[in-house]
C-alpha cells in the first residue's frame, strides 16, 4: 500500500515547516493530486487518519484538489486532456503523447494554530 508511505511523506512536511516556523497544531491541510498520480485516494485518506493520530495534525480536516490529466500531442501539435496512461490523442488518435499535468501530488497549504 504505497498510500501509507505517501501519508507519512505528507507528515514529514507538515513537520518540517513547523520545525521551521513553530506552530500548534494544523487544523486543515490541502493536497492537490494529479489524475494520473496513481493515488487511491480513499485509501490515502484512510492512511492520512492513521499517521496523522497523536501528530500535530491529528484531527485536521484534509481537503484534496484533484487535477486533470494533461498531454501535450505531437501529431497534431495540441494540449489535450488526458483521462489515464496510455491511451491515444482525444483528438487526432495518435501515441505521441508526452505528459505535462495530473501526474503530481503536493501540500498545497496547511492551516495552523
């Protein structure tokens, strides 16, 4: 289950900007994860509950903006959405896609006491 090490990979941020600018505790944190990341996201939810018990962050409210998938063609020279890995052009049919959004995950912002 590689969710839970991308939550205790969340933890370890939410430390490392505390340990930079002290704080109480987070009462809200907000990833953005790309379409394509490959991330269950319940069962990162699921894990975040798990590592986050008897942190800084136990109880926060976890918010998640999902980006769409994105590729840039170049048979047709085009950006174009991108619902998962592999699959052709929406618009021409082609293969040579190259990626260029919806594969990230990051901390977007923490709200903190």
């Amino acid at each position: 289950m590689h969710e839970m090490s991308l939550a205790e990979g969340i933890l370890a941020i939410v430390e490392q900007q505390r340990a930079q600018s002290p704080f109480g505790c987070v009462k809200s944190i907000e990833l953005e994860i790309g379409e394509l990341a490959g991330v269950e996201l319940e069962s990162l939810l699921f894990s975040l509950d798990a590592v986050f018990k008897h942190s800084v962050a136990d109880g926060a409210e976890v918010r998640v903006e999902r980006l769409p998938g994105l590729a840039h063609c170049f048979n047709c020279d085009s950006e174009v959405p991108l619902s998962r890995r592999g699959e052709s052009c929406p618009r021409c049919g082609g293969f040579q896609l190259h990626l260029i959004g919806g594969s990230e995950m990051r901390v977007k912002s923490l709200e903190v006491e």
